[in-house]
C-alpha cells in the first residue's frame, strides 16, 4: 500500500504544478529561478522526451497502459519486503499515470522545469518525468545492490564459492 500512495503523491504533485502552470502562464514564458540555471518555462510536448514521436498518443496511450499494468503486477508480486524496490516503482508508477493523464485530458504533456547544466539548454521537463527518472534510478540501485548480495551469499565473505 505504502508504494501506492508514493505514486498518488507524484500524480497529485504532478497534475497541481502542471494546472497552476496552465492557469498562471502564458505558453512560453519563462520565469527565472536561478540565472542561468533553473527556469520555470510554460511548454507543451506532443510527443516523448525530447520531443520524439510526436502526435503518436495512440502509441502512448497503448504502451502506458501496458507499462502501468506491469508495475502494478511488479508491485505485487516483487516488492513485497523490498522497500528499495517498491519506492522505485512507485515513483515510476506514480510519473507514468502523471503524464498519461496529460495525454488523455490535454492531449499533450504539459512541462515547465527548464534547466541548464553547464551551459546545455537541457529539454523542459516535469514532476512525473523526474519521478520516472528517479524511480529507475533507484531500480538500478536496488538491481546493483541484489546483485552484490546475491554474489556475497554465493561466494561468501572470503570469496570461496559455497554450494
């Protein structure tokens, strides 16, 4: 249930930064965060990260719904007493339903965090993307960190393999 309310807490994050953005901006106004940094700039995506496959919602629409089903089985049936790994696909969970909602209600995404990191004017994002980003993240984490216990238990301390 725990990794459940992670994913209600990005959607209601997501969707109220995405509406106050909609309701106080102007599509491509920018305000300054920090100068040549961190922006919060109104954008609309039509299509995936950085812009690719746009116009193509049947194709989101297919492959979140089939995303979505699979973290939730994940959920259920991998990450019961694995916190790490519940987190990640909550997070994950949490930023894909963020987004679809996006592309059903609006058909488009609405992105507003606009970033610059050593000078690249890194593509606008928003709050579902960075939980998708953090969520694998820490998938990858967790996969490392089984990965280390699983070699530790085989081969034991010393480094000698056990049967």
């Amino acid at each position: 249930m725990f990794y459940y309310i992670i994913a209600l807490f990005v959607i209601l994050l997501d969707q109220v930064t995405k509406w106050f953005i909609v309701k106080n901006m102007e599509l491509g106004e920018s305000i300054k965060v920090i100068e040549n940094f961190l922006y919060i700039t109104s954008h609309r995506n039509r299509g995936a990260a950085w812009g690719i496959l746009q116009g193509q919602m049947w194709f989101f629409y297919v492959i979140t719904i089939i995303v979505v089903i699979g973290l939730v089985v994940y959920i259920q049936k991998a990450a019961k007493g694995k916190l790490l790994l519940g987190v990640s696909l909550g997070f994950m969970l949490g930023g894909a339903i963020g987004n679809f909602i996006d592309r059903v209600y609006r058909k488009e995404v609405v992105d507003f965090i606009n970033t610059y990191i050593f000078g690249y004017d890194f593509p606008i994002f928003n709050i579902a993307d960075s939980a998708l980003v953090i969520g694998v993240g820490l998938l990858m984490i967790d996969m490392i960190r089984e990965e280390r216990e699983a070699k530790r238990k085989a081969y034991g301390e010393n480094g000698t393999h056990h049967q």
